[in-house]
C-alpha cells in the first residue's frame, strides 16, 4: 500500500480520475466521501505536478452532497456569513474556530447521542424528546453566542452582527432539527 506519512495517497488524473494508491482500485468522490466517514486518512495529489489537492476534492464532495441528497448541513446564513469572511481581516481566525467549534460538536454529539440511546432504549413507546431537543437548542445557542463574541473581540470596531436575524435562522434550525426529531418519533411510535 503506498501511503504519505500513514495516509492514503488518491492521485488526481487530468481526465478526473481519482486512483487509490493504497488499494490500487479507480475510486468516485461517493468511495471518498465514504473514507471520511471511517475515518480513514488520505491525501490527494494531482498525478501530473503532484500538487497536494485535497482541500479542492472535499470541498467537491460537500458540494455534491449538499446538491444530490436535499438535507442540507450548511444553512443559507452561515454560507452568506462564510462568504463574508473572506478577504476580511477576519479570514484567518475563522478557520481554526470552525475547527474547533466541530470538535467540540462531535464531542457532545456523542454525549447526546447516548443519552437518546438510553431514552428510547427504556421505553421506545413513551421516549421523551424534550431532552435531545433541548440540548441540541442550547449547543446550538452557544456555538453562536460564542462565534459572535470571537469576532467582536478580533475586530472591536465593527458594528455588532445583526443578532435579529442570526437568531431568526437559528429559530429556524431548530424548528426544522424539531420537526425531524417528531418524525423520528413518529416512525418509532409505529413500530
């Protein structure tokens, strides 16, 4: 298997094609996609310079999955304000706190998702989803409490952002998070 420093090298042809060096096997951004969710490591390179690709490749692979499945992760006020940032003195703070904002989501994502284990493990016919609801509310709350005071202290002088409409789209978040909860529900009240 030949690997870049315990990763999996994809080589990156000029007619697109993307080759696993580790598996010696043609691969489509769908396999990629699928690597990540295992967690597995890989850089690409393009085959010709050998320019390392990788950034380019994922953010083609959000890309098609924000377009093909209808669910999408990024809301249209986080993609605006992403936009935003860039070539604003602010861009290079923004990735390292998105970085860590993730981090921390995952870490509490597995907390949450014991908990509804032991939820609905108990009584599936009597789950009580106030609790799930009300922690993803809160973190949701936070991430954007805490995002607007990093940018507030990096940049003092700028005019706050508009908080109405940050809290009308995360209202908005949350009210479709609910819905998907209720139709979680639902579909295990029937079973």
């Amino acid at each position: 298997m030949a690997k870049n420093e315990g990763q999996i090298v994809i080589k990156k042809y000029a007619n697109r094609r993307l080759y696993n060096t580790g598996t010696s096997t043609y691969v489509t951004l769908d396999d990629l996609a699928e690597m990540v969710k295992k967690g597995e490591e890989f850089n690409v390179q393009d085959a010709k310079s050998g320019d390392d690709i990788t950034h380019s490749v994922l953010t083609q692979i959000i890309f098609e999955q924000e377009s093909k499945t209808g669910n999408t992760l990024l809301p249209i006020s986080f993609l605006r304000q992403l936009i935003g940032y860039y070539g604003d003195q602010m861009q290079m703070v923004v990735p390292s706190f998105l970085e860590h904002s993730m981090k921390a989501f995952t870490e509490q994502q597995v907390q949450m998702r014991e908990q509804i284990n032991r939820a609905f493990g108990e009584t599936p016919l009597t789950k009580n989803l106030s609790l799930p609801i009300q922690m993803v509310e809160e973190q949701v709350r936070r991430n954007t409490d805490m995002f607007q005071q990093a940018m507030q202290m990096f940049s003092p002088f700028m005019k706050p952002p508009a908080v109405k409409e940050s809290r009308k789209a995360e209202a908005k978040d949350i009210d479709e998070l609910k819905e998907q909860l209720r139709a979680l529900q639902s579909k295990l009240d029937s079973l």
